[in-house]
C-alpha cells in the first residue's frame, strides 16, 4: 500500500494540537527555508526545539545535537533533512516515543514514512507546514 498523507482537515486539527515542533536540521541562517519556517512558526506560537549539532540556539532557543538529547519529547518533529537521513530519524521517533512526524516540502523516503505510520506516528510527507497552516487553518484558531 503506497504512503498517503492525511486528509487537509486531519492536518489543520494536527496542527492547532501541537504545540512544541522539534526542527531536525534548523540553520541559524536567516536566508535559509529551515529558519524562515521556524520563525514563522514561532510567531504562531509554537514553541520550537532546534535539533542541530554544533549550535548553541537559533531564534532564541537552546540547540540540541540530536532528538535522543532533547529534554522531553516534543509534539511533532519537522524535517529539513535529506531524504536518505530519514530512517534514521524515524527510528530515533518510534523509539522516543513521538507522535507526530512531519518531512519537508522535498523530503521523501516512503519506506520510512510507512514504516513509522504502522509504529502508530503521523507522519505528514513533502509538505510545508508554514504553508499547510496558512492554507489549510490559519484562520482558524
């Protein structure tokens, strides 16, 4: 059975569920798309969770190396990762127990993205979460 994401309206509520967005691959350059987004997002009040080794923050925010060395687990991870880091950080979810899991416009990996879902994780593939909230419930509150 080929991956489908969830229905607009499953994203929308998804989306004024959560509230902490673990950001695998955050830059701390303001020119780059990982950084617009969570700094959008945060203006949305999310809170968000730099995963990103070799930083100490991006937009005010503590860094964190990897996701086994966050302080609790957030309510969803959005990747801006390559496509063949995916497995990885899927395994690194269903063992810390995460929700939500949301892969970046470009972000494919198939297999992972299933993979996760039959662990019981939404997973939300080759979307921009900016974009869905503003599109699909930004009105909404």
């Amino acid at each position: 059975m080929p991956f489908a994401n969830p229905t607009p309206e499953q994203i929308c509520t998804l989306l004024h569920q959560v509230r902490s967005v673990a950001v695998v691959g955050l830059s701390p350059q303001p020119a780059r798309p990982s950084f617009n987004v969570a700094k959008a997002l945060q203006g949305f009040g999310y809170r968000i969770i730099p995963v990103r080794p070799l930083i100490d923050e991006v937009l005010g925010e503590k860094a964190y190396p990897d996701l086994d060395s966050l302080p609790e687990v957030p309510d969803i991870v959005e990747v801006f990762r390559a496509a063949e880091h995916v497995p990885e950080i899927v395994d690194n979810c269903i063992k810390l127990g995460i929700k939500n899991l949301w892969l970046q416009d470009g972000v494919i990996h198939e297999a992972a993205a299933l993979r996760a879902q039959q662990a019981g994780i939404t997973v939300i593939m080759d979307r921009c979460m900016y974009r869905d909230y503003v599109q699909l419930c930004g009105n909404r509150s």
